[in-house]
C-alpha cells in the first residue's frame, strides 16, 4: 500500500474525547507534527473522523 504523511493543523482543544483520542492514536502531539504512515482502511477511517484538524499529502 501507499504512504501517507498527516500533519496536524489545528488544535485539540475545545474537540470531543473521541477526537482527541484518534488524533493521539495517530501519532500525533502538537500542532505541525507529522507521521508517515501505510495507508489502511484504519488509518484512512481515523483520518477522516478528524479530516477538519489535520492535512494529509502521499507520499
């Protein structure tokens, strides 16, 4: 499968428990981190759970 590599851009705060969660799971801490990741059916299912917090670019 292809790579892709998630950033995220806005913040946590003031998201619900289960936003915050599946962006943890992710990898992700801060604002602008980034993980490279195998695209599977679970990653793209969390990716689009939190699609209006984080960018998402193939690599």
């Amino acid at each position: 499968m292809s790579k892709i590599k998630i950033t995220l851009i806005k913040s946590v705060i003031d998201r619900t428990e289960r936003q915050k969660r599946t962006v943890e799971a992710l990898g992700l801490k801060k604002i602008n981190s980034s993980v490279e990741v195998e695209a599977n059916a679970a990653i793209i299912g969390m990716v689009r759970k939190v699609n209006h917090l984080v960018a998402i670019e193939n690599i």
